[in-house]
C-alpha cells in the first residue's frame, strides 16, 4: 500500500472540528503540533501587545488513495481556498513508513475496497 502524508495547518479554534471532519472522510490517527504563523503583513497590536494567531499543524499519514477524499473534506468545511483563511493544507509522497498500528492498516485497507 503506498502512503502520503497529508499536512494541514488550520487555526487552533478549528483543531477538533478538522480532526472531525478528516476522520468521517476516512483519516486515521493524527499527529498535532501546535505553533504560530508569521506573515508578510505587519502583525495587530493591542495595548502594546502583538497579536499573533496560534496554529495546530495535523499530520495524517493516509493511503494515497484516500487522501483527496480527506483533504476535499477539509477544503470545503474550512474554507482552505479563500486566501482570507489563515489556514493550508499540502500532501507529499511517502516511500518509507515504519510503526503504523496494524488495526488502522486493516481499517485502511477495509475503507479502500469498500470504495472500489
């Protein structure tokens, strides 16, 4: 089975919803980091205070087959193609994984025939 690691960067507001919306498109477990972002633009200051939004950074590790299907997902209920949204999603290939849990293989393996 070959993989892709899908990497969305989404407001920490928005975390447990993505989580939510990734799982009933079929994604597994998650790995969440959390950060800030720094743009371009000159950040708001409020009584001398910079205002900088935090962010989770959730990396699934999915079929390649089940990895649009995710990210159509979150692209739709998060508003990824608005460029107001201070959020992305971005996928990469695998060619090597090792230590995935071998219950969410069988459930991989399970969604992608029942979507055949």
């Amino acid at each position: 089975m070959k993989f892709t690691a899908l990497i969305v960067v989404i407001s920490d507001k928005d975390e447990e919803a993505a989580i939510e919306e990734a799982k009933k498109a079929g994604a597994g477990s998650v790995t969440i980091l959390h950060g800030k972002t720094l743009g371009l633009k000159e950040k708001k200051v409020f009584f001398g205070l910079t205002f900088e939004e935090n962010v989770s950074v959730l990396l699934f590790v999915l079929p390649r087959k089940l990895t649009m299907k995710v990210m159509r997902t979150l692209r739709k209920h998060f508003s990824l193609d608005d460029p107001e949204t201070p959020a992305m999603a971005f996928t990469f290939p695998l060619t090597h994984v090792a230590g995935l849990d071998t219950e969410e293989l069988q459930k991989f393996e399970h969604d992608i025939k029942s979507m055949l």
